[in-house]
C-alpha cells in the first residue's frame, strides 16, 4: 500500500507502521560484534513475492542472520557473519536468482582515523602499530606521534573500529574515533519534541527513506541526530524538512543545526589544563619541600627547628618531606606509574619507565633511610624525598610547555579551517532568473545548485560557478597568489576567497567535504600523518633506547659504589651528609631522568606538521615527510611546455592556405575534424576558425567528423562528409604517408624558429593550410630557471612539441636541455633514463596528460591544479600557476630537512653529552655534578626546545617573490 507522510485519515494499524523504519531494525545481539549488515539496491522487484523470494535465497546461505527486502523501494539490508560468508557472495546469490543488484558497496578495504591519548615516545607510537597490526583484518596502520593519531586500512568482513579500538586500549592508551569510512558528507541535527523511542523511530525511518542517504545515528538521551549522506542526491535543508514533515499532527518536531566541539582542539585543550593542573598540584607540595631541604637549612636560626627530633634520629624536617612527597609519587606521580604498566606489558620500555625508576628510586631509598632513622638511636643519613618531588614537578612543567609548543605546530592549518564564512546569502530565482527572495543561511545549510549572493567584501562560502556578475577575488589565503583575480560569467571561485569589489552571483557546486578548503585540509592532515624515511632513525634507536639507558643507570651506580667501597676515590670527593652507597645512588638516578627518548620521537614529525601545514597556507600543498625528504635532494626538475612554461593559452597568430580550397572551406574541416578534441592547441584553432568564418560573412553550420580518432602526440584525424581530413604536425603527415613540399617546410621553420606551433590541416591526402599558434612564456619563467641554476639544480624541458619551437622557448627561458616530440609515456622514460644516471629528478606538469611523468619522477609537481587537490599522481601540488613555487616547493623541503637534521643533533647530542655528564664524568675532575632533580628539568627541557625548534619553521619566507602580471582565471 502507499505510505505518505499526511496526518489526515490515518487509522491505528496506519499510524503504527509509520512509527516502523521502512527497513526494520535487525535484532542483532550487541554483544557480539562480528555481524554486518550490507545495504544494496535490488532491480526489477515488481511485488511482494519478489521481495519474499529474494529473502528466501538469502535466508538458505550459511552466515546469514537475516535479510529484509523492501518491495516499495527495492532496497535490502542483509545481516551476515563476516566468518563464514562475506558481501560479494551475497550479491552474487541476489544476480543467481535473477534480479540485478546496485548500489552495492563494493569496498574491501574500509579507512578509520583514530586519535589516540597518553604517546609519549616514538615508542609508544610503535607500540600502537604493533598491536594495531595485530588485529586480523587490519591491512595497514600507520601512528602520527606529533599529530596524535592513527589511520587503519581494514577489511570490514573481517573487524570493525570496535574492535580496532579494543586493540589500542588494551595496548594502554586512550582512544577516540575521529571517522569511519568515507564519511562524505555528515550533518549533525539537534531536535526538539522528540521525547521518546517512537518519535526517535519515526524520525530515523524518515530520513533512511531519503535517497542518498547511507547512515544514520540517534541519540535519544541527547536528543541528537547524526546524517551521513550523499551531497550528489540531498542536502542539509532537504534532510531538515524531512524530519519536521514526519511529525504526525499531535507533534511537531523542530530541528536546529548542532555544531559538535572540534575533537583536536577540545582535547588539546584538556590535555594543556591536565598539565597545568597536575604541575600546580605537584608545585603545592614540592616548594615546601624544597625549602625544608635546601633553602631553611641554610638560613639559621629560621631552619634550627627542622633538626628537632620526633622520636630516636628522626627528625620533624625528614617527616614533613615525607608527608609532602608522598602525594606527588603516588597521586600526582601516578600517571608515571599506569604509562610504565602498560609500557611493560606490551614489552616494551618509554620515558613513563625512566622517569618511574628513578622516583621510585630516590622515594623507597628515603623510606628506609626515614625508618632506620625512626628505628636507631645512633644513625646518620641523608633522605632524597626532594629529588622524588622536584623531578616529578618539572617533569610536568616539562610537558605542560611542550603541550602548548606542540599545539602551535598545528596553526597554519587551523587557519586555513576558520576561512570558510559561517553564514551565506540563499538566493530564490523565477523562471526567467529574477530574484524573488533573499535570506541568510548557515553555510552548513548550502546544497548543491544552490545560487548564492556574493556581496563586495564577504567571502565566498563554498565553491562554484559565477551565473552573473563581475569582480575580482582575492585568492592569496588559498592559493598564495597575491594579486586578486578576475571573475565573471563561467569562472570558478574558490570557498574562503575574499570577493573584492562587485557582486556575484555563484552556483555551489561543491559543499561540505567537497570543497577545495576541506579538500586541502584532508590532504594536509593526511601529509602530518605520514612518516618521513628519515625518522627511521629515531625508531631504530628507540627500540633499544630505554633497556640501554637503565643498564648503563646500574653501572653507574656500580662505577661509583665498588671504587668508593674499596676507598678508591678521596674521602673529600664525597658531599657532606652523604655517604657512598648515596652519592652512587644520586649519579644512578640522575642518569635515568637525563636521558630522553621524547626529544628523538619528536624531531621528525613536529617538523613536517609545521612545514606541511605554512606550505599549505603558501599555495603548497606536500603530500607528507616522504614527498619532503625526496624534494630536497632534487638536482634536475623536468619542465613540461604547454601550461607549465608557457601560459596554456594558445593563440592561432597566422593562418594559410597551400590549395585551391577556399578559407571557408579550410575552416569548415578544421572545425569538425578539432571540435572533438580537448587540448589546449585544438580549442584554439577552433576558436579562430569560427571568428575567420563570421569574418567571411559565412553562416557557421556545424558539420560532423566520422571515425574520430586521436593520435596521440601527433594530432587528429577524421572523415568530414566524403573527405578523409588529417590535423597535426608533421609527424602526423609522415606517418600518413602526406608530402610536405618545400612551401610548407619553408614555412613552418620560419614560424618554428619564432617559438610558433604549426598545425597542418591534410585533406584527402594532401595538404590544404596550417594554422600558426603561439603559447606566451610565463613571465617569471626565466627568472624561475636562473633561480633553480643558482641552487645547483638543472632544468629540462620534454614536450611533445616540435624540436624547433621547443629550443626557442628553451633559449629564451635559459632551459639546459631540451627533449621535443615525445609523447606522455615517453616523458616517463625520459625521466627513467636520467634516474639511471643516479639523478633526483622532479617532474613539474599541469597533472592532466602528464600522469605517467609525474609517477615515474623521485617527485612529481602538479602546478595550477586549483581546485583539484586530490591529483593522486603528484607529491606536491601547487595550487597556483606560477613557476616561482617549484623554488618555494624545493626550498621549503631543504629548511625542513635542515631543521629535522639540526633536531636529531640536539635530541642526540643532549643525550650523548648529557648522560656522561649526570653520570659523574666531570665530577672528579671539576666537582659539578648533576642533581637528580637538575637532569629531570635538563630531560623536559630537551623535548621542550626540539618542538620550538621546529616551530622556527614558521617564520619560513619565499625565496622568490614573482609579481604576478595575469588576470588569469584559476584554473
């Protein structure tokens, strides 16, 4: 029967199956965690017996738990047991029986971010990897230290986040989804009348009706709705009105949009209060401490009464250091404690181990010296509740300024997120596009097609096509290019721009997660996760870091106690109030809180957030640590002519005839024969053939071309009425077999020689004229060229185009080597053949037929990409068109790697000087040795200067400054 969505006339049974999800919920036991479902479109359904014989087949498979088939939509949702049948076996017993299936999703390998809690080491992200990988169905998991989380690739038939999530807590650490899945477009509804399961119910079944969308989440208790759908079919404002139509007519349910907190910027948050927090608490107890051990003993008669004895040799000021440090070990220090278990019962040792032993140490070690004193009438000994106290202190001052250092690696990146505008101008069109209202939206309400008001001033809210208007928009918080951009009818416009002068009407063409502002974020995000091959290093000596550091702090001790037992040092070398057994216990203990394997984790990856994320917000965007290790030992970049070089822009400058065929019919071939063809050189010669004909007075009539056919790198060909029609260079004249006399030869070098393409237009086997086009040389193209020459690098230039013109640009832009008429997998071989040659290659292309040079090349450049960031083939795209960011690509890479290489030398060299240093070296020779205490603010301060370090990388300005002359549209 129908089923609408009216209130009127409903009996009870009609009101009860409208409370009914039109795909009724499975009775799935929560507990048991390996059932999926599998939601799929099934074909020619025509009645019920159809669903019921669907449901049938499904039923008899081994691993089915149930199925549901909806005749009235012709949608299924299959529960299984991943174990014993998986989803390709279902949707093949659906085609066996008959009925075609679509809309099945065919992924077998699901993605999840997870951010994960309480890493302090690049063994502690280790650590993670290890149990991740040890998860059946996880296909690969890589830890971002600095960035704090985690992407899984997984197979969904064989676990889920759930379990995924399990693994990472039972490793120790805390654990918080960020996405699942696609997650292509989310809306998150807060909803009010909803007050109970059957209105939740009711609103659930509404939405999962709605074509488009694949996943819906209610949470009753917060009366909260969460929408996972296809932009591509609804929207925000669809799925709103949806949910305020279901409502029967005793209730009416109103929805508002929810904004939930930003999870990074929420739980940075709580980790710099957590810090702050616990080293304030420890502080409380700590100064005192301080000032009953060293400060009051010093200043008679003030500290006399600390010497006062409670009972035997116990005195009042042993007993107020150990009440005080008693609540810093175990409370404040307990963090130390729950990071060492977990850290040992995955076997594996970080710094929550170290800095564990060494309190450990110095509070046990005052205990007994505390209850020997209690106990002996005749006992001296000197207590270390100081040490235990003040080590934890600044150990927690350490992290608390590391914390807030690290969340400023993440600044650039922040920023290019608040760019988007909150709200936008929603405009209503009559038929004959007159506006008929304007109201003001939130920018998460905008849908595709939608037409938006641009006013001079106000950002654009998301991307599109102008349909009316003129102006000019700034790009530069996009895209890095300063000068701002002309916009018009059919031109582009970028989310985040700021529109400068006139005002523009704009059809959304990407919202949500589709534009370039979120695409550019997600690319970003992704480059911070990826490991650099150079912090290899770092995790080679992080597995054996700690174990080392501990046996080294007991032959420390050893080194001290044996010689001082068998008198082989002087009696004066030993402090006063200490004893051997003491001063040997002080230089082990120092040598376990010295040494830090922080530092070592986070040289590499707080570099390359901060270099990614100003390269980001400069119009360069790197596609991790790899892409920024490989650019910075480039010795030759491989130029691309057409688009790259030059503008892109060809213009057709001459035109000629060598026949007896008139102008108009010249032009009239040239049209049908190139009008099927999409390069640059192609639209051009169309372009000016057209405006020939109108020139002629002759009435453009469109004529087909037959048995098209590209010829890749050499032209086109086609059958224009009865006549066999050839349009290309002279290769493509050759290898058909059509002579080019010495009239045509004479010139097409004259034009060649001026840096000019010809295009030969071949009829019936003969040539009939050619058309001569020009590519303008960017501007900047030679000081660019220069640029690279005075960083030792080389530049060469492959193109399909003729040898001729190819040296002529060359020689006007200072190019070294030139490589003409090749096709694009031919780039790719070129580029092969100087690898050989033991050559860092970059390849810079426009990323349309320069695919296969880009892959081949060490690293491969998209430049002027504009909006399409997600070109898979590049290791770095430049968003903007001008040359002078392959300069600031190469150089950017060259400061990070300079800056990572100058980490590694403070993190090592700290440790390699510091740990000689706590462990007495100079002491004999100098008298300084190094508190316990001392070494523990010396550990939080190397962590501490290796994230500022990297943040120096802030302050990175472009080599290269290049004013750039065009009004270009982005492109």
């Amino acid at each position: 029967m129908d089923l609408d969505n009216s209130s009127g006339g409903v009996d009870v049974e009609v009101m009860d199956n409208l409370k009914e999800p039109l795909l009724k919920p499975l009775d799935i036991d929560n507990k048991d965690k390996r059932i999926r479902t599998v939601k799929f479109k099934i074909g020619d359904i025509e009645c019920a017996s159809c669903a019921t014989t669907i449901e049938s087949v499904l039923g008899k498979l081994d691993g089915i738990k149930s199925a549901t088939v909806s005749p009235i939509e012709g949608q299924a949702a299959v529960n299984y047991i991943p174990e014993l049948i998986n989803a390709r076996k279902i949707k093949e017993a659906v085609e066996d029986a008959g009925f075609p299936v679509s809309e099945f999703p065919e992924q077998d390998v699901a993605v999840c971010r997870l951010r994960i809690k309480g890493m302090a080491c690049t063994s502690c992200s280790e650590s993670v990897e290890c149990a991740l990988r040890m998860v059946d169905g996880v296909k690969n998991a890589v830890v971002g230290l600095a960035l704090e989380e985690a992407k899984v690739h997984f197979d969904p038939n064989l676990t889920d986040t759930s379990c995924i999530i399990q693994a990472i807590e039972d490793a120790g650490f805390g654990v918080e989804l960020v996405s699942s899945g696609n997650d292509v477009s989310k809306l998150h509804l807060k909803l009010e009348g909803v007050d109970s399961p059957e209105d939740m119910t009711i609103v659930r079944s509404s939405v999962e009706s709605v074509e488009g969308v694949s996943n819906v989440e209610v949470d009753l208790a917060e009366k909260k709705v969460t929408i996972t759908y296809d932009s591509d079919f609804t929207g925000p404002r669809s799925l709103i009105r949806c949910i305020e139509e279901a409502g029967l007519e005793s209730k009416v349910y109103q929805v508002s949009l929810y904004v939930p907190p930003r999870p990074r910027e929420a739980e940075r948050k709580h980790e710099i209060q957590m810090y702050r927090n616990q080293f304030f608490l420890s502080c409380l107890f700590s100064v005192p401490i301080f000032l009953f051990s060293m400060v009051l003993p010093m200043l008679p008669p003030y500290g006399n009464w600390l010497d006062y004895k409670v009972h035997n040799m116990l005195t009042v000021g042993m007993l107020l250091r150990w009440i005080l440090c008693t609540p810093v070990q175990f409370i404040v220090g307990r963090r130390f404690y729950v990071g060492s278990y977990h850290a040992l019962r995955r076997r594996s040792a970080n710094m929550d181990v170290l800095v564990a032993l060494g309190t450990n140490v110095a509070y046990f070690y005052s205990v007994y010296i505390a209850i020997k004193a209690f106990a002996l009438d005749k006992f001296e000994g000197q207590d270390f509740f100081e040490t235990s106290s003040m080590l934890i202190s600044f150990i927690l001052l350490g992290k608390y300024l590391e914390v807030l250092a690290k969340g400023k690696t993440s600044d650039a990146l922040a920023k290019l997120t608040d760019l988007a505008p909150d709200t936008a101008f929603l405009l209503s069109l009559d038929d004959d596009d007159n506006v008929i209202s304007e109201i003001e939206i939130s920018t998460q309400l905008i849908q595709k097609n939608d037409i938006l008001k641009v006013a001079p001033g106000a950002k654009v809210p998301v991307d599109g096509i102008v349909v009316r208007g003129h102006s000019y928009v700034n790009e530069s918080m996009i895209t890095g290019e300063a000068t701002p951009i002309s916009k018009k009818l059919g031109d582009k416009v970028i989310g985040g721009t700021m529109n400068e002068n006139g005002c523009l009407l704009v059809k959304a063409t990407h919202v949500g997660s589709e534009t370039a502002l979120s695409q550019i974020v997600q690319l970003v995000e992704a480059a911070q996760l990826a490991r650099a091959p150079v912090q290899k290093l770092a995790d080679q000596i992080s597995k054996f870091f700690v174990p080392t550091v501990v046996i080294v702090a007991f032959l420390t001790w050893l080194g001290w106690f044996i010689p001082g037992e068998f008198g082989l040092f002087p009696e004066n070398w030993i402090p006063k109030g200490m004893d051997k057994f003491e001063l040997a216990l002080q230089f082990g203990i120092s040598v376990l809180v010295v040494a830090c394997p922080c530092a070592l984790g986070l040289a590499t990856p707080t570099a390359v957030m901060v270099a990614t994320g100003k390269g980001a917000s400069q119009g360069v965007l790197i596609k991790g640590g790899n892409a920024l290790e490989k650019a910075h030992k480039v010795k030759t970049v491989v130029f691309d002519k057409t688009g790259t070089l030059t503008v892109g822009k060809p213009v057709v400058v001459n035109a000629v005839l060598f026949s007896s065929y008139s102008m108009e019919e010249f032009c009239a071939v040239s049209i049908a024969t190139e009008a099927n063809s999409e390069h640059p050189i192609a639209k051009s010669v169309v372009e000016h053939a057209k405006r020939l004909l109108k020139t002629f007075g002759s009435t453009e009539h469109v004529m087909e071309a037959k048995d098209f056919e590209v010829h890749t790198g050499a032209g086109v060909s086609g059958r224009v009425g009865d006549k066999m029609v050839l349009v290309g260079n002279k290769r493509l004249m050759r290898h058909n077999n059509v002579q080019v006399g010495s009239e045509v030869e004479k010139y097409v070098s004259e034009h060649e020689n001026l840096a000019q393409t010809c295009v030969l237009v071949a009829v019936d086997g003969k040539i009939a004229g050619s058309f001569a086009v020009t590519d303008p040389v960017k501007p900047e193209a030679a000081r660019v060229i220069s640029y690279l020459h005075s960083m030792n690098i080389t530049s060469i230039m492959v193109t399909g185009d003729n040898w001729a013109t190819a040296a002529a640009i060359a020689k006007e832009v200072g190019i070294d080597k030139v490589y003409a008429e090749t096709d694009p997998l031919g780039k790719a071989d070129r580029i092969k053949e100087l690898q050989m040659k033991g050559m860092a290659v970059a390849m810079v292309g426009d990323g349309i037929n320069d695919s296969p040079a880009l892959v081949a090349a060490d690293v491969g450049m998209a430049i002027g990409a504009g909006t399409d960031v997600a070109i898979e083939a590049a290791d770095i795209v430049l968003m903007k068109s001008n040359l002078e960011d392959v300069v600031t690509a190469i150089d950017l890479s060259r400061k990070t790697m300079s800056r990572i290489r100058l980490n590694y030398v403070w993190a090592l060299g700290y440790n390699i000087l510091g740990m000689p240093v706590a462990a007495g070296v100079l002491f004999p020779f100098t008298g300084i040795r190094l508190p316990p205490w001392l070494a523990g603010a010396c550990m939080a301060a190397s962590s501490l200067s290796v994230v500022c370090s990297s943040l120096l990388l802030q302050s990175y300005k472009k080599p290269l400054h290049i004013q750039s002359v065009s009004n270009g549209k982005f492109a």
